[in-house]
C-alpha cells in the first residue's frame, strides 16, 4: 500500500485556498482517482465531491503534446487526469462561474510501500487516514 495525501485548492470571488484535505490507503494513482470519483463520505464525517464521473462520460480525448509543443498521442479524460495526479495539476483547467467558487483535487504519494506498522502509528496519532 501506498500513502496518498489529498490536496484541495478551492478558488473564489475574493481569493482562494490550498491544503491537505486527507489521507489515503491505496495501491495505485488508478485506485486513487476510483476512489475520488465517487464522492467518497471521509470517517470524519467530511465530503469529496469531484466532477470527475461527469467528465469521463463526455468520452472527449485531449491531445498530447511534447517537449517542441508536436501532437504524440491522445488520450481520455481519465488517463490525463490520472498522468497528472489531479485537475489541481492540470495547467490548461478553467476556472468558470467563480461566483460559488470552484474547487480542484489532487494528490501525491507521501510514502510508497508503507508498512502495517507504519499505518497503525499514524492513525493512532490522531491522523484521518482513508482507505480503498
């Protein structure tokens, strides 16, 4: 298991906020983005509500490109946003319709092959850890 901790940046009319919104147990950048794209309910009692679901059915690919800006392939909404760990690393979003605001989500591993023992330690210092 790996440990993946979950960034949120939340934009708004007058101004924006960045931080870690969590922890997670799992295998894979793939089970990461499997988890967010149901709109986990955290132990906590907090939410995540993501639009990832909705932008993986449209089925519209997005173009690849290299180092000399020349098209290398394509790929789907969910494998673009699996490369890029979140649409919080994503440098083309848009930021639309701010007047309720607009939050992105993304994620990075904090410590791959994370031991039993390791996870116990965490959670037993108070920690909100989740799981797949």
């Amino acid at each position: 298991m790996n440990l993946y901790e979950i960034m949120l940046k939340h934009f708004a009319p007058r101004g924006s906020e960045r931080g870690i919104f969590t922890y997670l147990l799992a295998r894979s950048n793939e089970e990461v983005y499997e988890w967010l794209k149901t709109n986990p309910s955290l132990s906590d009692g907090r939410y995540l509500c993501t639009s990832f679901e909705d932008y993986e059915t449209d089925n519209k690919t997005f173009e690849i490109y290299n180092d000399d800006y020349e098209i290398v392939g394509h790929e789907t909404y969910r494998e673009r946003i699996i490369r890029l760990k979140g649409d919080l690393n994503d440098g083309d979003v848009e930021l639309t319709d701010l007047y309720y605001g607009q939050t992105l989500v993304g994620w990075d591993v904090v410590k791959a092959n994370i031991s039993g023992e390791q996870m116990g330690l965490l959670k037993d210092s108070g920690i909100s850890i989740e799981s797949k």
